[in-house]
C-alpha cells in the first residue's frame, strides 16, 4: 500500500491544491465539469506539467516517468484495443513491461478469477456489453500490480442498474486488494457510494475534504452548499432505541426510524434528493412517511426543488422536472413525503 501526498499543485487549471491521501483509501474527487478533477488524475500519473510536489510514501516522484510511477489508470473511454480478445487486452501491460509467458498466464488467472471474467476470455470489445468491457478495462489496469490505481467517470456510460452493480463490484474488489485508489465523479450519489473520504473541487481549488456524511452535514461554504444542494437536519429531542439495530427519534414532532446503534441522536441529516415526494399515496410501509403543505418551488430545468411544511419543520425535495410536472405541484397543496431511511445520516448526541 501506499500513501500519497500532493504539496501546492498548480498548473493551468490547479491552484494551490494540498491533499494527504492514507494508504489504501478509496479517495473521490467530486466537482462540476471543468473543475480540474481529471486534471488531478494526470498530475498523480506524471502525464501533464504542473508546479508543486508529488510524493508517494514520502519520495518526490517528480523526477520520475510516468511509466515508472506504477499507477493503472481506467479511462472514460476505457480505452480497449478492439482488435485483441478480453484475454489479451488484459496482457497488454503485462508484455509491455516484459513480464515471462509463465507469469502472464499466472497472474491473468488470477485477476481473471478476481473480476469473473474466465467465461468471455476469448471474446473482442464489440461483443461485450458496457459493463462487460468496464471489467476488462478495470482487469487491465489492476493486472500489474499497479501501487496506485486512477478512475476517471468510468461508469457514466453505464444504465442505473449496472452502475450499481459494478461499483459494489469494485469497491469490494478495492478493499480485497487495499490499493490506493483515486475516483472521479460529478455524481454525488457515486461519491456518496464509493468514498471513503472526497475532495469537492471547483475552478481548480480544493473547497473541503472530509467523509461523505461530513461533507453532507455540513457544507464548508456556499460554493458546496449550493453544489450538493443544502441539506435537511432535523433536531431530535429524544430517541427511543427500537428492536433490530432501530432507533426512533423524535425530531420536534416528526418520529423517524433510522437504523443506528447508539442510544441517542442529536440530529439527522438527509439530502434533498432522497426525499421522495408525490401528490399521491404511494404504497409501501408507513415508514417515515408523512404528509405536508407545499409553500415554494426553486430551481429551473432539469431539477426542481419543492419545499414542504410538516409540523413545524420546513423539508426540501428534490425530484426531475418531469416528474414535477406529471404530479402539477402546486402551493398549497397536500403531499406525501418519504424520508428514505437507507439515506438518512446520524449526528450521535
């Protein structure tokens, strides 16, 4: 494993960036198009010019080639040669770096094993379905040994379910291998999945790093704030620990369920966008479901946000515009509201 350190990184996009990343960690840029994450990634891997100071485990890499800094690298394009078969896209680095035929065939058993791609070995890049060719390029990358590993977007071509299922995929497969991995996104669901701690960038500066749940919780500035979209805490003024790791807190009139072990709950916190919102009762367990008064709209395009009155607690919503529009939300009007209690965050009392 290894720990990586960057140290006033500028070039023509990065200023002043300072990251400490433990070794081992699943770190995640996560920022709007243009912020400079894919920037980053090149820095790390020595592929473009900067000013400042790489270190891996405390040495400069500045010095050293990208070819000699042992980093695999999994592109947005991913990047497979469509003439070679699953099996040799994967040797590729391995004989380019004059690995013996013995040790090929012996580490792509191994990784084969690991990614489950014994079945398609014999198979080209245009028989593969997305998620199928996002295995091979993630197989080619780790088949090295590489001591760093660089993920740049590599699922946005995925449909819902696959991302899904690759990331849980991958992120077990990361644990597995404890290597130092780099991950960049612009979703904050992926990041939220996937992170053991980001880094939320724009225009080329670092604006915080911590934990998903703290990054959530509480949004250095408005520059995040508004990026995540702020966040609804609720202040619990008792809690009462249920049966099977529950716990129902009482937030000044609203009882929620929140799975958690500790005693007592100061707050919880859950972002806009796991707040299910209709103008009909949808069906499903009455679970942290309630009925509100919605008093204002924001927000043009894509996304709207719908703020609601429940008690004496104000909850914004985030849903598509499409579906604002299929349920003709209006002020005034009574809706069911569903906090998901898989997405909901605790601050412990």
């Amino acid at each position: 494993m290894i720990d990586v350190e960057l140290r006033n990184i500028e070039n023509f996009i990065l200023k002043g960036i300072n990251l400490n990343i433990h070794r081992g960690e699943l770190f995640v840029f996560l920022g709007p198009t243009g912020a400079g994450k894919t920037t980053l990634l090149h820095v790390i891997s020595g592929l473009i010019p900067y000013k400042g100071e790489v270190f891996f485990n405390g040495k400069s890499m500045n010095n050293t080639l990208p070819k000699d800094r042992r980093i695999g690298y999994v592109f947005q394009n991913l990047a497979l040669f469509p003439h070679l078969n699953v099996k040799s896209n994967i040797a590729y680095g391995l004989r380019a770096q004059k690995w013996s035929a013995a040790q090929i065939e012996e580490r792509l058993y191994e990784v084969m094993g690991m990614i489950d791609l014994y079945h398609m070995a014999d198979r080209y890049p245009g028989n593969l379905s997305g998620g199928e060719k996002q295995k091979v390029a993630l197989a080619r990358a780790i088949a090295p040994s590489p001591q760093i590993l660089l993920l740049d977007e590599p699922f946005q071509n995925l449909d819902p379910r696959s991302t899904k299922i690759i990331r849980l995929e991958f992120k077990r497969l990361q644990r597995d291998l404890k290597i130092t991995t780099f991950f960049v996104t612009h979703q904050l669901s992926e990041a939220e999945e996937m992170a053991d701690r980001l880094a939320v960038l724009n225009d080329g500066r670092i604006e915080q790093i911590g934990t998903p749940k703290e990054i959530f919780s509480q949004p250095k500035n408005e520059i995040v704030s508004n990026f995540i979209g702020s966040p609804n805490i609720l202040h619990c003024i008792s809690s009462v620990p249920l049966r099977y790791g529950l716990i129902e807190a009482d937030c000044d009139g609203i009882k929620v369920i929140v799975p958690h072990e500790v005693r007592k709950i100061k707050n919880i916190i859950i972002l806009s966008k796991d707040v299910f919102i209709s103008s009909e009762n949808p069906p499903g367990p009455y679970i942290n479901r309630f009925k509100g008064q919605v008093i204002a709209f924001q927000g043009d395009g894509v996304l709207k946000r719908i703020r609601v009155k429940i008690g004496k607690h104000l909850i914004d919503a985030e849903v598509p515009e499409w579906i604002a529009s299929t349920h003709h939300f209006n002020i005034g009007q009574e809706v069911h509201v569903i906090l998901k209690m898989g997405k909901i965050m605790v601050n412990e009392g």
